[in-house]
C-alpha cells in the first residue's frame, strides 16, 4: 500500500483536480488518470530504451512518433495541449495496440473527458511530480492502488486492491514458470498477471555488476519470450464500463506483454466455456457475491450462489492436470459448515492435492476491509496425504486503518518454509531449534511463576503494612524489577518460539475427521504461559487477616470518635 504521505497527498489533488473538473462519477476520473499515467509511463520507457541503445553504441528505433510523446506537448499552452491531447494523442491511443489484441478492442471507444486545459495541465504537472521513473514497481502499482480506493464511494467491491506483497507472496509460491499457462478470472487491473510475468523474467535473468536481481530475462531463448509476450497470460473481468478493462490492458502492456490477452466475460456464467485451458491460476475472486441460478454454468454447482464457493470449482475446471493454484477466499470457506462449503472442501481434498493454507490477519486488505483471508494452494489431480500450514500474524504492515510499515513481517518466513517444506535438514534443524528454546525459556517461566508467587504475597503484606514498613515496600520493588527484566529476556525467546510455531502440518485423517475445517486456528497448538492462581487456603487466611485488620482499624476509629 502507498505509505509515502507526500506521494498519497499528490494522488489526493489529482484525485481533487479531477473532480472540481466536473468529473464526478469515480470511474471517469480514474479511467482518465489512468490514460495520463499510461502516456507518461510510455514516455519514460521510450527514454529508458533510448539510453538503453547509447549504452550498447546503436541506433535508437523510437516506437512512438515524437509529436506524441508525454514531453514533447507537456510544455504547450494549456489550450493547445488541450487541443493536441484530445486530436492527436488520444486518437493514436486508440489504435495503439496490435491488430486485434484486447488493448485494441476495449480502447475503440474511449473517450477523453478532460475538458478544460488548466485541469489537463495541473494534473499532468502533478503526475510528472510523482516521478514515477524513479519508483519501483511497488510504489507505482500502490498508486493505482491508493487511487482505487476512492471507488468504494462507487460500491464497487473491492476485489483488484490485493495488496502487492500478498500478490507477490502467492506468485512466488506458485512458482509460475516461461511455458506456463497462466490466469485470473477476476481480473481487475491484472497486477497478479504482471507480478507474475516479472518473476518469470526475474527467475531467469543474470544479476547486474553489483550481484542484484535484474528484471530482463535475458535468459530467456526467443520462443520462451514470444510466447510470454503473446500467449502466456489471459484476464477475464465482466466490468460492463470497460474501465477496468482498459486500465488492466494498459497494466500488461506497460509491463512488455505485446498482445495482453484480457476478455470482457462473466467467468461464473454459461457463455463461459474454458476447460483445462491453464497451467496456474492466481486471483482474488470477489468476496459475498451472489448468482441468480439461471445464471450459474450449468458445469458448476447451480444450488451454490455464492461466488467465493463458485470461484473454486471454477479453478478446478480450468486448470490442466497438474496445473496449480493461488487463491484468496474469505475464512468463512475454510470452516463454512454448510453443505456446499463442506462439499467444495472435501472435493480439493479428496480429489486433487492441497498443497498448503496460509491464514492471514484481518487487517490485511485494511483500510478497504476488514475480513479475515487465506490464501489456498493446490494442484489439480494426485492426491492429498497432509497439509502444510502457516497462520501468519504480521505481514509488515500495522493492521489498522493507517498500515503504516513495522518490522515484524512473516512473508520471509513463509516463503522460506514453502520453499523447504519438504527439506528434511530443514525442518530437523527447526525442530531442534524449538527444543533449544524452550528449553532456554523453562527456567524463565518457572522463575517467573515464583516471582508472581511472591508479588502476590508482597502486595498483600504491603497494603497491610504500616506507612513505614520499608523492607516490605521494598522487597516488591525489587521483585516487580526482577519481573520486569524476566519479560524482557523471554520476550525475543517466546517470538521464535511463536514464529516457528505458525508454520505446521495437518493429516488429511485430521481434517477428515473435522469436516473438512481448514481454519489453522483448530489445528495450531499455541502454548500459553501459566497463569499463577493463589491456593484457596492462602486466599481464605489472607482474608481473615484483612479481616483482622480492619476490625482492629474500626475499633480504633470507635475509640477516636468516643473520645471526642
């Protein structure tokens, strides 16, 4: 998510420019911020390729003519920016993709709703203000992001605004590679496809001069990139504006996909026909939906309406055998105890291979929504034994309204653990390390328990005591220090021990035997400290003393009122 605070106030005044502009319906604006931000970003990868050749002594091949490009008419009067903007650019733009891609199709009919020149100018002043050549690919998609969630003033769900850590955490565990297949079928602005097709071209690039991961796929042979750029990844979103289509056909052409595959289409409804047609799926369906039944293709469950349920039994028949999957769902379809919940999960179970679950916190999607999510992984076909758990607590980010960047983060973790999951040094290595701990942190804990034990004691004494009682006054102090400097030393004790915990594997006789339930919250053992309980005797004496005490206190106040 966008945390710089200067970068998010650019993104409000576009936001306000727009609007005060006469824009008012949330999706104009954000579709014509969308086609500046493409011109801008074609600009900057014109100069990129540019340098580029400099560096490699050869000729410079510009792939947009001049009198389009982002700085060539930055600088005109308003009026004439307007003006060549409107005739020149745009209508170029609506042909800028190749004969017959989605990009071509959906751009047909755009239009360009930016009337008045000082709007077109303040908004591009402020989208070259952002800098956007100089920030990585996170930031610029967290723009879109953070732009995004001035719709939910528009109803819109929410779906597309997966946060781009989570995107990134899923793509490297489903490990896509050049010959796959790879899909969303609720696509939105294409950010899994993109993250996706960056990986593959990640995992096979040289790193630079200074060892660092390149984004280049140099390493790629000529068929494995063609086919990455024309045929590996196909969207679907049934949005009837085609805002979302146009923006995500823009996403993946920016990204180097030539010919971005994205179709206007219901992926739930009967003129969905795809079957067996991908290698890997990566999305984030939308969230309590619901389908009319005549609505449903009749190839899934037409009793199920609702679409998180619906979404995967769709996975299962497009994926090819052997073909894998990430997906959001809501916790609600991992312990659900209706029949279609239960029926879905048995059918991954029982039918194909569930490779993992990995439980998230609710503030994840924050501040869009506040439900709690998993990320399921699987495999169409083979078979489940046991299941690879991993409930994660802190994705680095607080998980408040503002989620502001904190240290504390389990992505690391999980994907080192996925990536091991099957190593046997590894997980013997972390076992042992378990037992290390807890057996560095036992003394702790039994000291701890004799302090309370103690404290408790010592309270008691002092509330009783005489103004000046000091050694008994002091004798708390003390211990309540030596409590505190026991916490201190168990705490980074008790956060290895927990972090080692979330990771954990369930039988597939476990969940059987549960229904099916998938919530991590029913399986993970979490140990918590004993409690320190004062014995009933010890609390009946102290009870009788304080009795005493405050007979004695009445009788001298009695004494002193008499004596008056």
């Amino acid at each position: 998510m966008l945390t710089d605070p200067e970068l998010r106030s650019k993104v409000d005044q576009i936001w306000d420019r727009l609007w005060s502009s006469g824009l008012s319906n949330p999706m104009d604006s954000i579709e014509q911020f969308s086609y500046l931000l493409f011109l801008k970003r074609l600009d900057d990868a014109e100069n990129q390729r540019e340098k580029q050749a400099k560096r490699r002594n050869k000729p410079f091949e510009p792939q947009i003519k001049s009198e389009l490009r982002w700085s060539h008419w930055i600088n005109f009067k308003a009026e004439q920016a307007l003006k060549h903007v409107r005739e020149e650019v745009f209508t170029w733009l609506r042909t800028a993709g190749t004969e017959g891609s989605s990009f071509e199709r959906y751009m047909q009919n755009a239009e360009f709703k930016i009337s008045k020149p000082g709007t077109l100018i303040e908004v591009c002043n402020l989208i070259d203000a952002l800098k956007i050549s100089e920030q990585n690919q996170d930031v610029q998609g967290d723009l879109y992001e953070y732009l995004l969630s001035k719709l939910n003033s528009a109803g819109r769900n929410g779906q597309f605004r997966t946060p781009r850590h989570i995107i990134r955490m899923m793509v490297q565990m489903v490990d896509p590679r050049p010959k796959d297949r790879i899909g969303d079928l609720a696509a939105g602005t294409c950010g899994f496809l993109v993250n996706a097709y960056e990986y593959i071209l990640e995992q096979h690039s040289e790193p630079d001069e200074q060892g660092k991961p390149q984004v280049i796929g140099d390493l790629l042979n000529d068929e494995e990139r063609e086919f990455l750029q024309t045929e590996a990844f196909t969207a679907y979103d049934n949005d009837s504006g085609m805002t979302m289509l146009r923006i995500g056909s823009m996403n993946l052409m920016l990204h180097g996909i030539k010919h971005p595959r994205f179709f206007y289409m219901d992926t739930l409804s009967k003129s969905f026909k795809d079957e067996k047609s991908l290698d890997v799926v990566l999305m984030n369906p939308p969230f309590k939906g619901k389908m009319d039944e005549s609505d449903i293709n009749p190839t899934l469950p037409t009793k199920c309406k609702k679409t998180e349920l619906l979404f995967l039994h769709l996975i299962e028949r497009v994926l090819d055998m052997g073909g894998r999957c990430a997906v959001i769902v809501p916790d609600g379809v991992l312990f659900g105890s209706s029949k279609q919940h239960q029926e879905i999960r048995k059918k991954i179970i029982e039918s194909h291979r569930l490779d993992g679950v990995v439980s998230m916190p609710s503030g994840v999607f924050k501040p869009y929504a506040g439900v709690s999510t998993a990320v399921l992984l699987f495999t169409r076909g083979g078979t489940t034994d046991k299941i690879w758990f991993y409930d994660m607590e802190h994705d680095g980010f607080s998980l408040d309204d503002k989620r502001q960047p904190v240290a504390e983060n389990d992505i690391p973790d999980i994907l080192t653990c996925w990536k091991n999951r099957f190593d046997a040094d590894f997980n013997v290595q972390r076992a042992q390390r378990l037992t290390e701990l807890k057996l560095q942190i036992a003394p702790l804990k039994a000291e701890r328990l004799i302090l309370l034990k103690e404290i408790n004691r010592l309270t008691f004494e002092n509330a009783i005591a005489p103004a000046d009682d000091e050694p008994t006054r002091l004798a708390l102090e003390a211990d309540r220090q030596r409590l505190a400097q026991l916490h201190e030393q168990m705490a980074p004790l008790q956060a290895e021990i927990n972090q080692l915990n979330r990771q954990f594997w369930v039988t597939k006789a476990q969940v059987k035997a549960n229904k099916y339930d998938l919530s991590a919250s029913r399986y993970r053992q979490i140990e918590q400290d004993e409690p320190y309980y004062e014995s009933p005797q010890v609390t009946m004496e102290r009870l009788l003393k304080l009795e005493h005490v405050m007979e004695a206190e009445v009788q001298e106040l009695m004494r002193y009122i008499e004596s008056k």
